[in-house]
C-alpha cells in the first residue's frame, strides 16, 4: 500500500523523506494497514512559507469568511459521521456509541459552531476605546498556529479539528496541524473535510496544513521558527517540555496541556453522609473510557477513619468488578505498567489490579492504590507521578492539618475537587482547605466528579505549570480560548479610516461588546 | 557608614553577607556615601517564607484594605517628594524639574491610585458567570510576585512604587522588589514609605519587601521558587533571558520588558508637506531624557530621495546643536560606546555623534547613523543593537518593496510609527506597510513619537518577543496591567456562600461589570 500524502499549500502531495509508520489497532494489538509518513525538515519549511502567505490573505479577507469555514466545516464532519466514527473506533478502541458518535462528535461539531458564532459576534478581541486620549486596542491575530493533538480526543481535541484548532482559526490564523500518530486515518478524514470547506469559503487553500510526523529536532524547530505565530500542544509531558523550551528560547507562545492527577477531597461529612453513591460516581469517572481523560480523579484524599476503610474497601471491590476497558493503546498499556511500578516503588499499596491485561487487546487492570499522608508528603513528588488511564491513588490523611500540608506540596492541576455535607458540618474544614487547593487547580469543582468539561463561555481547561505553561489561559471554552492565539494591538492616535472595525466610532454590528471609557457598551462612540 | 538594612517580613534588618554596593552620581562619576548590601540566599529564602504566609493572610481581608494601601502610600509619597526628587536627581542625574517632580512622581502616585480605584471597582477580574450550568472564573491573584525595576524610571517603574508594583498588589498578591542597583536610595526611601503605608492599611507586615542585590544564580533561583507566583521585569535583555529562562523551566510566569528600538516610518507625503516640524518632534522625542526611554525612537525608516537627504542633513545639524544630556551612569554611557561600535561595525554610517563625552559627567554625543536598506537587510540583527540612549539609526529604503521586506525583518517592539501625508497621498503605501508593522509592534502610533505612555486603560507597552515576554500582556493600563499576576479560577457547582464576592448572585457593589450568559451586566443573576 502506498504512502498518505501530507497536506501542504492546498496540495495533498507525497511527503519529503521515505519512512512511515502505521497506526495500532488496540483491540487486537496489530498493525492498521494505511502507511503514514515521517516529515522531513523540508515539509515543515514548505508548510511555515504556505502559512506566511496564507495569513497574509487571510487578514484582508472579512471575518465572515472564517465564520463560513467554521459552520461548513462542521456539517461536513457531521456528513461524513460514519465513517469518522468507524475509523477512530478502530484506531483508539473508544466505543462507537455512545462515546465517539453520540457525544464527541456532537461536541467537536459544537466547538467549530461556538468558534463560528464567536468569529460573528466579535466581541472576543475584547475591544477597548479610550475616546479622550484617541488610545484603542483589542486581541488581534498572533500568525500561524501549530497545533498537536492528544492521544485522547480523536475529535474533540484533534489537531485539525478540535478545540485548538477552531480557536485558533476563529482568532484569525491560518493553522499547521501536526496529527497525533496514534490515529492519524481519523485525523486525514478530518483534514480532508477541511481543505474542501475552507475552498467553498474561499480561504486561501493553506489556512488548513496538515503533517502526520515529525523527529523531535523538527518538531522543536518547527514552534521556534520566526514564521510561526503561537502552538497549541496537549500531549506527554515529556515530549511538551521539549517544545516548551524550544518556543520559550525565542519568546513563542506556547500553550502546553501536559498532565492532571486531579486531586479529589472527601470530607468527612460527605462520606458520613453519601457513601455509596460517592463510590459510585467516583468508579464511573475513574474508570470511564478507561480513565484516559484529562481530567480523570487520579487521586483521592480522605481523612482517616473507619468510614475511609470502608468507602476504599467499596471502591476497591468495584474496581475490581468492573470490566476492563480497552486503552488508546500498547504504548499506553505499557505506560500505566510504569506509573504503578512507580507508584509502588514511593511506598503506595495496592488495594486492586496491578497488572496488565484483564480486557481486550491493550488493557490494565482497574487498579486503586492507597498511600499514608505521611507516607506521601515524604515522597510528594514521586507520588503525583500521573497514571493515565484507569487507575487511582487514594491518600489517608492523619488530620485536617496534614490534609492541609499535602494540598501545599501538590503540583498544578487542571481540576481540584472538594465532596463536603450537604449541610454545614464540613464548613470549618472546607475553610481551612479550600485556599490551598485554590491556587492549585484551574477549576474547582463542588460535589462532582472533574470528568465532563463544558463548552462554556466560563468554563477553565487550564491550571498552574505542569498542568498547563501558564494559569491565565483555558483550552476549553469560547471565547476565552481564542485569546491564546492573540496578541494585544493598540492602536494610537490611528485615523478613523485605519482603524480596525470594532475600534472605529461606529459599533460595526451593533451589537459587538466593547469597553468604552471604563463600561462595556453595544453603542457607538461619540467622534 | 554602616550598610544599609534590607526589608524581609516587616523589619528593617542587615542583609545575610558581607559585600555591599555604592550608587554612583552620574554628574560627577563619582560614587555616592550610603553603602547598600548584596544579599545572599538567605535573604531571599526567608523573604520568600515571609511572602508566603502574607499571601496567605491577605487573601482572608477585603479587597478595600490594598485600596487604602495604594491610596496612603501615594499620599505618602507626596509627602516626602522633596527629599525623593533629590536622591533621585543624584542617583540618575534626570532633571529634579520638570521630570522627576512635576513628571514622573505624579505620574507614580497617579498609577497607584488608578490601581486603588481598580481595587475598588472590581471589574478588573473579568468574572464571567454562566448561569444555567452553574459554571463562574474570574482572574485571582498568582501568589507572591517578585519585581525587578529598570534603572531609566527611579518612581514610575521602581520595583517598590512602580506600574508592576502597583499591579501586583492590585491583584492581591504581596510583592518582594528587587531595587534596581543605580537608585538604591530612592527606592529605600519608596519602600520606607510603603511598609509604613502597609501598617497604616493593616496589610500583613510581608506585603512589601525589599532586598538592594542579588547574584545571578539567586536571581535564577528566586525567579523559579516553588513559594513564588509569578515575576515582572524590567530591564537589560541578557540579565532578563537569564530569569526567563530560569522561570519557564518550572512554567514560573515572567513578565519582562527586555529591549525596543521602536521603528518610525516616514513616508514621502508627510517628508514633502511637513518636514520641518517631523524633524524637530524626532530630535525632541530622540534626545529628552538623554533617549534613556522604552520607547525611544531609535529606527527611522525612509525612501530614498532629496527630501530624505534634506531631512537627514536637518536632523544631524539639530543632533550636533542640541546640547547633551548626563546618562543614568557611566555604565549606560560605556554600552553606548559598544552599541555604537557594532552599528558601525555592521555598516552604519556616522552622521552626527559617535563619541563619549560632550556633556556633564557620564554622556555620549547626540548621535544619528545611517545605513541604506540594502546593507539593513544583509545584517538585519546586528543592525537592529538597541543602542540605549541619545542614538538613532536612519534606515535608507530604495523602494516601498524594500521598506516592506525591512518591516518583515523586525524584531518585536513595544511601539511602531507612521507619518503619512495628511491627506491621501500616502494611503498606497500605508496600506501596504502597516499590516508588516502591525504584527511587529504592541502599539501602533500615526503622526506622533512614540515616547510618552499615557496610563490608560487601552494602553499597550507591551509586545512581540523580545520587547516583551509574552505578546498578550500589557505593562502600563490599569486594569489590564493586573491581569499578568493573576489567574484563571473557575468554580464548577460551587455554592453560593463559597464563592468570591464576585462571582456570587448578588453584585457586591452594583457597578461591578460581568458577563453573565454572554452579555456584560452591572446587575444580579436571577437566583
């Protein structure tokens, strides 16, 4: 079978360099036929000089026109539902329904509307007039994005399809998307639809660009290149902080999702309270999609007690009951079987699993481990190694106070959870521990599990370093999302006629929200 | 002279070491008595510790507590402005009126009272609220911020005074100011006044430290500390890139301002209809303040022509007549002499200048280069040396192509301007250039020298690497400015009495704006 081509300047064209490789079907842990390229250099220049041109076009074409890729783009993907669904299922092991047809494709069909809508409306660039001083400025586009897509998300998070992408595009820039090799077939399916919707909205033909591979100097090259604007990454940490570095050293942003263990409060009131069904919603976000989310519960922290034996010795009868899902794949498998070496090595019990195997194809067992507080604040750091996929660790703390001491020497994460009474017992040490956790985690959740992330204007996808590169931004949630791919542009005593639409006297829509003299207003500004 | 104490958790207390610096008096190159300490480690271990328990208790008092800081210790300056202009006049030389009296300290108490009013209102932290899924952010503070001042603003950008200060603690998080080593003395005397300002407010004595210097290594080490928020700087680019790259390395935020030579263009209409006035704004712009500005113009960019040559030979005239400014310090005058050498080295001509000396004490001659397109572009980095003072270079482009290809090869800058013919004459070529220049530049300015900063909330210094760390941030503008030393906090299904003021139901203040459910409001949420 022959070479895919990689997408370049508009042209589906055979890549620069000879070797490939091949997708995994995790179910059988085989080979998938299609052969994929490995970029050379020369593949990512011909791709960062198509992007310089393209930006170029893409800032004298209206908004509107990136509105129309957005919206076709999405009723091709929902045209072509099936068979994206058949692949990425064969690809990732995800289940077809109701996961990848029911809520992922929904979901990223969702995220390019939600951009569409945002491009429409404006009001994103946060546009901001000081009519006095004739000063205003708002979010303008950075230039071409990179976007690495997860392992994960086949759809929602796919680099030429998923979040990123659609807020980057929507903030006005032209995209070079490097495809997550564990299911490159779903990701040239996406790009392909791409290419075809960004021609009938008239875009120049490279706003899309896609490669399948790329060696780790490349890809360090590629977010360092002075052609590129910004990268969007969400991946392994260790291939992250390669890029981090590289983009850092020549002041690129770079906006990293890297790892989350999530970290999961019980009070005591709660667990006096609602034990079982705190067992359950904790089991089915753990070991849901077997546990390969973001924002799976990684660790759990209880004060010790004979109801925590009770509620660990529940969970553990439950992991050990559930059935074994499939993992995204070998190398996965392969990666919880060293987490939990790891994890045990620091001192962690093993309450269930401990080993591969138990499902189809690429599988670990559910595996709940359990740690003293004493015990994890000698080996903090070892003991937050993240385990992605279906596994947790649960840490019994003496005390509120050495709770208190574990949520200081925690790492950054997207999510922290607190499951406190419904009433008011919990109130005191909710107070003592809330401010810790806090500055720790992008979003702080009450009395449910972290897994689900709505596409919500205020939604935070985001959190402290190693979570994120950096707290002030989220990955999920339009329009906030869109201003990572932006850079502030003011504009100083600059002629009306020059002036950007929504910095001219006349509100150009109408309704576009602007902070005029110090309050946000839909009217014009007086000339 | 004994050495002077150093301030760590609310005492004035002597420095860990032994070695201590003198400033210099840049009039007579001749250092000045009081002796000030190089701290060791230790010092910024037990500030850091200090800083972090502060942190933890300014966040349990009302935002109106850092409003009356703000507001006391500008009042408190006020109070001691005689004493402050002189020691800031010796330490750097800048002329005690108007500059430093009548200038740059109400400039500085305006800053901290504009950061008081945006305590207050509140609105600076963008609270979004969505309220059908219960899901609210807002910006929160990142926890204790280190400043490093820059030697060329001894109030408006001290470390203990200035605009990062100011945003700092605006944003609720407790600030250890590095003092920058040629004003020691008028930051002594600034932070004097804010620890009294900091009892007066009862802030946590820890609010406000000062340590004088550090080692590189502690630099890099406090910069990157577990116990430390995020880091502002301002300053030279090799010492910034060192804290940069200390900080990125742990995914520490850094907000630095590193170097700018701010491009004008001036195109042919403006030259033809307005010469002379051009001439004299450039001169005016270049040489205030011996050009020791941020925003200095230190590129000129022309079309080649009689008018250009008319201009130039006006220009150097100007440059030799005007008399020369005394220099921050000797240093600033010897880096002058390096900056010089490598222009010329890369191929600048010398029109007018190009020696040390010619004014009282540490100087340098007013001094203009020049260099065609042509050669700019054969050595495009070395020619863009940011020469930090009374310096400019003349760029001579052959043809609007050539200007637009040297555009494309900018570094990044806080400012970029164009003088354009009044009428249309010069629209052609306008709409050609500004796109280039746009993507350059955090502030695009027409018809006006870019030096001059107005404190307003559309402002943007800031901009693309290497004038900024980060192209999405601004420096000056209040609010904005406080949103570096923030970050994204969202509250999933958090109840009501949990929630910051903010983001609750109720508008706490009835003026706060929020976006609630897309739409920016000053109201309640329905319940």
């Amino acid at each position: 079978m022959s070479t895919q081509p990689v997408l370049i300047a508009g042209q589906w064209r055979p890549a620069a360099g000879s070797q490939t490789f091949q997708a995994e079907n995790p179910r059988l842990e085989t080979s998938l036929p299609e052969q994929y390229p490995l970029s050379l250099w020369q593949d990512c220049a011909a791709a960062l000089d198509a992007a310089t041109a393209a930006q170029r076009e893409l800032a004298t074409l209206p908004a509107e026109a990136r509105a129309i890729f957005l919206d076709r783009f999405a009723a091709r993907i929902e045209a072509r539902a099936a068979e994206l669904v058949e692949i990425a299922a064969l690809e990732t092991a995800l289940p077809p329904k109701p996961r990848l047809a029911d809520v992922e494709l929904p979901r990223t069909t969702n995220q390019l509307r939600q951009a569409a809508a945002a491009v429409r409306d404006g009001s994103w660039v946060l546009a901001t007039i000081d009519s006095k001083l004739q000063i205003r400025s708002q979010f303008g586009p950075l230039g071409p994005v990179a976007v690495f897509g997860p392992n994960n998300f086949p759809f929602a998070f796919n680099s030429v399809a998923g979040g990123d992408f659609a807020a980057a595009i929507a903030a006005g820039n032209v995209v070079i998307a490097k495809a997550n090799t564990s299911h490159p077939g779903t990701t040239r399916r996406l790009a392909e639809e791409a290419a075809l919707a960004a021609a009938e909205a008239q875009l120049p033909p490279a706003t899309v660009q896609l490669l399948y591979r790329l060696d780790h100097a490349d890809g360090a090259r590629l977010v360092s290149d002075p052609r590129l604007g910004a990268t969007g990454y969400t991946g392994s940490r260790a291939a992250g902080l390669m890029l981090k570095q590289a983009a850092d050293a020549v002041g690129k942003p770079i906006y990293l999702e890297l790892s989350s263990i999530n970290p999961v409060v019980i009070l005591p009131g709660a667990l006096r309270e609602r034990a079982a069904p705190i067992a359950d919603e904790f089991t089915t976000s753990c070991l849901m999609g077997a546990g390969q989310f973001c924002t799976n519960p990684g660790l759990i922290l209880l004060l010790a007690g004979p109801a925590t034996e009770a509620f660990l010795a529940e969970i553990a009868t439950r992991f050990q009951q559930a059935p074994v899902g499939t993992l995204l794949s070998s190398r996965v498998a392969q990666s919880l079987v060293v987490s939990v070496h790891q994890l045990h090595a620091a001192g962690a019990e093993i309450l269930a699993g401990g080993e591969r195997g138990g499902g189809t194809g690429a599988s670990y067992a559910n595996t709940l481990l359990r740690v003293s507080g004493e015990q994890f604040l000698q080996h903090a750091e070892q003991l937050q190694t993240e385990a992605f996929g279906n596994v947790s660790l649960a840490v019994v703390a003496a005390s509120g106070e050495q709770l208190a001491e574990i949520l200081d020497r925690l790492e950054g994460n997207l999510t922290g959870t607190i499951y406190s009474h419904t009433g008011v017992d919990d109130e005191p040490l909710y107070a003592q521990l809330e401010p810790r956790l806090r500055q720790k985690v992008g979003r702080l959740l009450n009395d449910r599990m972290p897994t689900g992330v709505a596409v919500s204007p205020a939604m935070n996808h985001g959190g402290p370093f190693p979570a994120t590169g950096h707290p002030g931004f989220t990955a999920v949630g339009i329009p906030a999302s869109l201003r990572r791919f932006a850079m502030l542009q003011c504009y100083d005593q600059v002629r009306q006629s020059r002036l950007p639409p929504a910095l001219r006297n006349q509100n150009p829509t109408g309704r576009l929200w602007r902070l005029v003299d110090g309050a946000w207003s839909q009217g014009d500004v007086p000339a």
